[in-house]
C-alpha cells in the first residue's frame, strides 16, 4: 500500500511537470492558414487580444510557416500594433531571413519542404484589447509558398 501511494505521488508530480514544461510561458498562440499557400499583398492577418491581459512583461512572436515554393531568401513583413481605439502603437517594417542567401538553405526549424521561423517582434507589454497586424511587403503582389501566419505571447518570469 505505501509503494502504490508513492507511486501515485510520482505520477502526480510528473504530471505537474509535464504540464508546466509543456507551456512555457505561452499565455496565447494563434495561427491562421492562408487559402492557396498564398499570401497576396492586400491580405492582412490580424489577430485581436479580446480577453488576454497580463501584468507581467512579454514576449511577441511572429511564426511564418513556409516551403520550398518560397521564391526568396527573405520575406518583409509590415507589422502594427493597435490598442483598444484602434490608434496605432507600432509600425514596424520586419526583414525575416527563411533561406540563407548563399547556400539557399531554410533557416526556420522543420524537417522536408516544411519549415517555421519564429522573430520577436518589437515591445514587451500586451495592451488590452489590443491587435496585431501583418501585411507581406515585397515587390510581388502574390507570394506562393507561404501556408501561415501566427502570434504567440509568452509571460518573461
């Protein structure tokens, strides 16, 4: 009888450690897939913090999910922040590199044709209500080879 409750205390206690280390940090994590594998210039993704409010600093993460359809070694991203009026915070002009320009190999993680590359975006407080904007800037008006876009935020403890 002692062995099974020690037994069923490690058990917990892994589970506990499990879940915790599972997390991360991550207070949010969203993606959204774009229709074709395509992300046009008139398209923005956006994603809007309705419930999420925290006191402690963060990090905000951009995600690109990407594949060897992708045309260039990098992909700029214009990136706004606006807070609950929709005022803008944040207007930032992102330089991600998804291919090295000499070897032409993926930098973001990924094994085949598949890869994600994950940038910190600017700042280290989530306002309220607020949202996140993404427009693709290149000179290409449809850029194949692009499958999403995501956000995370992590608590910095």
């Amino acid at each position: 009888m002692k062995n099974n409750n020690i037994l069923a205390i490690a058990l917990l206690a892994f589970i506990v450690w499990a879940s915790a280390a599972c997390n991360n940090g991550r207070v949010y994590e969203s993606y959204q897939d774009l229709e074709k594998l395509e992300w046009v210039v008139t398209d923005t993704i956006s994603f809007t913090l309705d419930s999420l409010e925290t006191n402690t600093e963060t990090s905000s993460i951009l995600s690109i999910r990407y594949d060897d359809k992708y045309e260039y070694n990098n992909l700029y991203v214009r990136y706004f922040l606006k807070d609950s009026s929709q005022e803008i915070i944040s207007d930032t002009l992102l330089n991600l590199q998804l291919f090295d320009p000499k070897t032409g190999k993926p930098l973001g993680q990924g094994y085949g044709n598949r890869r994600i590359l994950y940038d910190t975006l600017p700042g280290n407080r989530v306002l309220s209500q607020s949202s996140y904007h993404f427009v693709q800037y290149m000179r290409k008006d449809t850029l194949s080879g692009i499958e999403s876009v995501g956000l995370k935020i992590i608590a910095n403890n």
